[in-house]
C-alpha cells in the first residue's frame, strides 16, 4: 500500500508576518542631551524658526581682575568680559527605501511598515556615530583624517585637558604619536586612578571644564569609555570593593551583576560599546582607546529641522517610497584661548584620557 505524498511544487510555504530587524542599541547618550547650559550635549534649535546654515554657540569666561578697594577709583579700571564663539554648520542628511506593489505582493510581511523601522534606527544610529567622532576628533577634523601635524598642534594647546595612561608624565610635550607609544598594558589600564586624575585634571584645567549639576547642588562628570576600558575598570581591584561595600546589594542595582554604570569619586563611568580603539598605537603595538570625561556644553549640536519622514508614490502609484530627512551638525565645542577668538582652540567640556585597549585574549 502506497501512501499519497504531495509533490514539492504543491507545498505551499507559509512565512510568519512578523518581521525582526537587526539588533541596534539604543544611544547611550540619549540620556546626557538637552537644551541648557548644563547639559554635556547642548542641543540648539535656533534654524528652524529662521534660515541660515550655522548655530553659534557662545562662551563667556569668568572675570579675572582685582577689582577696586576703599576709595580707589573704579572708573577707567573696567575689565574687558571676555566672549568666546563657535558655529556649528548643519547640513542636510537623508536615506530612502523604494517598495513596489509587485514586492508587496508576494511578501508576507509589510514591506513599508519595515522601511520606516529600519530608517529610524538608521538616524539613531548616525546620531550616535557623529557624536562619538566628534568626541575624537581634532579641532574639528575626523580623527583618522587629521595629520601628525594638526594632533601634535592641538595636544599644545589641550595639554592640560589630556591624558596619556595613567601619569601625566607620559605626555610627550607637542607629540602627539609619541605620547601614545608610552601606554603600556600593564600600568596604563582605565582604573580607579586614571579616573580620579582625569577629573583632577578637569577641574584645575584653564580654562575649568565645568561639571553638571544635580539636585541643586552635587556636581558631576561623566566618562564615556570603550568596552575594553570600561572591562578594565570593572576588574579594578579598588572599584571592585567600592561596589562590594559602598553600592547596594541588590542584584538589580549592583554593577557587580548588572554590568551597568560604574561611579567613582564624583564621575559616572558609562560604558560605550561603539567608542572605536586605535589599533596599535601604544607601547609594543597594543591598542589603545580614547576616553572622555565630561562636564556641561562637551558637544553643541544644531538642528534646523528634527528628522521627519516623508513619502513619495509614482509610477502610477505602482512605486512606494519613504524617506527619512533631518537638518542637523553635530561638533564638540571649542574655544579659543589666544588673543583671538578662535586662536589655539581647546575642547571646552571634556579630557580625552588615553588608555590601554587590548582585546579579550
């Protein structure tokens, strides 16, 4: 007795109608945006009540004169205030995806509804990215694209806002490439140390890098550090009791089991998966990676219009397009120091703390 099988051709192939996108971590830096002075990512949105291409950002230093005593004479004894400025140049940035009847026909899923997830994540992720380049850049310049030059003249005029390993002394005056040769991976590993001297070095930095401000009257700075460091840190026999004795023991909120925030002598430490390593770079050919500690008004970005999407119906409607537009430049926020307002700039929120990177063995 034969059984009826159905032939192959017969077989229809059921496809669920659900669809899964690509796994995309939402930004980290969400959280650190906002549109006043005490935000680490200061948001702008002058453009788009007005036209124009570019968003400045102003920056008034703090008096430094003695003023006058008793009966001495104030008048023709004024101090110069001393304003600093910096514009941010938007541009426009969009991507489309394009959808026909046809393939929606023979797909089981909506076609349409997937190209509008998957240009949302798109923007995030550019957000992101943008924000983490301009972290690393150098006077404005993507880091991989600037020469030996222009980082040995901006570690001058940043010097003391940066930080290779863990001594400053591994600073090698106006050399850049040098300097990142010193890191080794044994004492130039994120700690505990390199954190607290990063944040010294932020507070008595000329001009301040000024910290945030919670609850009135806690002031904090926050470190944005890559994956590698962010594991050293965490193995960090000091930050290791910290979080035994001084966090809660709660399994949800102990870092020892979440893997989560890591705080330290008045700084966050924020892990960062995406901040990138410089591959080979330190002593020996070691990686090494850039961290950032940062206080209000690090990075200014400027929006002309917010990201909107838009769609577009054509050949006789057979074609379905939507996109995804938005106006937007995203630059960390430098001040002159010299004479001039943009003679030798410094990076105004942040120290950028070199350290060891090595990859998990």
């Amino acid at each position: 007795m034969a059984d009826t099988t159905a032939r192959a051709g017969l077989t229809p192939q059921q496809w669920d109608d659900q669809f899964f996108m690509e796994y995309v971590r939402e930004s980290r830096f969400k959280r650190y945006m906002g549109t006043n002075e005490n935000s680490i990512i200061h948001i702008k949105e002058d453009l788009t009540r007005k036209p124009g291409d570019k968003v400045t950002f102003a920056n008034v230093r703090k008096l430094r004169g003695t003023g006058v005593t008793g009966n001495q004479v104030l008048e023709g004894n004024e101090e110069e205030l001393d304003s600093r400025s910096m514009a941010v140049t938007v541009d426009v940035r969009r991507n489309a995806v394009m959808v026909t009847d046809w393939d929606e026909q023979k797909s089981a899923i909506d076609l349409r509804n997937a190209g509008k997830t998957a240009l949302k994540l798109w923007e995030m992720e550019k957000l992101r990215d943008d924000t983490i380049a301009a972290l690393y850049s150098i006077n404005g310049v993507l880091y991989a694209a600037a020469s030996e030059g222009q980082k040995d003249a901006w570690l001058t005029d940043n010097n003391d806002r940066v930080l290779f390993g863990a001594a400053k002394g591994n600073t090698v005056a106006g050399d850049h490439s040098a300097s990142l040769l010193n890191i080794d991976n044994t004492a130039d590993k994120l700690t505990t140390g390199m954190v607290s001297l990063a944040k010294r070095m932020a507070m008595t930095a000329s001009p301040a890098i000024k910290p945030i401000r919670l609850r009135e009257d806690e002031e904090w700075y926050v470190m944005f550090a890559g994956s590698q460091a962010f594991r050293d840190l965490s193995q960090d026999s000091a930050m290791q009791q910290a979080n035994r004795d001084a966090r809660p023991r709660d399994v949800m909120d102990n870092p020892l089991f979440t893997g989560g925030s890591l705080i330290w002598d008045g700084v966050i430490i924020r892990e960062i998966p995406e901040i990138p390593v410089l591959t080979g770079v330190g002593a020996g050919g070691i990686d090494v990676s850039a961290n950032f500690l940062v206080g209000a008004q690090a990075i200014g970005v400027a929006w002309a219009q917010r990201p909107r999407t838009r769609t577009d119906v054509r050949d006789y409607g057979f074609r379905n397009g939507v996109a995804i537009q938005e106006i937007i430049g995203v630059q960390k926020l430098l001040f002159g120091k010299g004479a001039g307002d943009t003679d030798d700039l410094v990076q105004h929120g942040l120290v950028t703390a070199y350290s060891a990177a090595v990859a998990d063995a």
